[in-house]
C-alpha cells in the first residue's frame, strides 16, 4: 500500500538519514547549484515542504516542493523501482490540490525529463541561458 506523508520541519532529523543519500543520488544523475544541506535548511525555515512516500510501510519515495502563490514547484524529487511513476505523479497532483495550486513546475538537466514530461501533461515554458560572469 502506498502511502505519503508529510515530514514537518521539527520531524526532519528523524528522516535525514534516509533523504540526505537520496538526494545525493539525485545529484549524481543531473547536476544542479544546490547542495542537501540547502534542502534540509530550507525545509527548517519553512520555505520548502517535504513528503516522504511509504510502499508497505518502507519509505520508497519523496518529493520536496515549494509553493509559490498558486504553483507547486518541484524542487527535487525521487522514487524507488517499488513506485511507479504514475503512482509518483499522482501523489504530486494529491499535495498540489491539497494546497490549492493550480499549476505544478519543475526543471531538469536530465535529457529523459522532457519525454516524461510530455507524458505526464507538462509543457516547456522557460528557457533561460547564463551569462558569463
């Protein structure tokens, strides 16, 4: 049985030894100007949310997001082969209408991301190019 639940900030400790690896995993595959100790500092200050994702009582997945007005932001994310993606992305619809956005966001570096994307109803609307310092 699937089941999400959300990790309040006073709760985080508890559950740094599972999330800290995993997003270290996450930035093995795509890499991004964060670091997990940004992640854990900004769920403290309340600035990003984060559920952790149980299959058979086993946390199997998470999701850290941040809501900005009406958009859920998708920060970073992941999921164990005992979830499946459509499992995933519906448990991310349940937290955005559950806080009421009407939009979700998220990017990535990942060339897979953008069939997966197109697969679960996104559609590109940024493109951005950094300038030489």
């Amino acid at each position: 049985m699937i089941e999400k639940v959300y990790i309040a900030p006073k709760d985080l400790r508890a559950h740094w030894d599972y999330l800290r690896p995993k997003l270290e995993l996450v930035l093995q595959k795509s890499p991004e100007q964060w670091i997990p100790e940004d992640i854990y500092a900004d769920i403290l200050i309340q600035n990003s949310l984060l559920w952790i994702v149980y299959n058979k009582q086993i946390p199997s997945a998470f999701v850290v997001v941040q809501k900005q007005d009406l958009i859920l932001h998708l920060w970073a994310g992941y999921s164990g082969a005992n979830v499946k993606d459509q499992e995933q992305w519906n448990i991310i619809e349940e937290i955005a209408k559950e806080l009421k956005c009407t939009k979700i966001t998220f990017g990535s570096w990942r060339k897979g991301w953008s069939r997966k994307a197109r697969k679960f109803g996104f559609q590109p609307y940024k493109y951005f190019k950094e300038l030489e310092k």
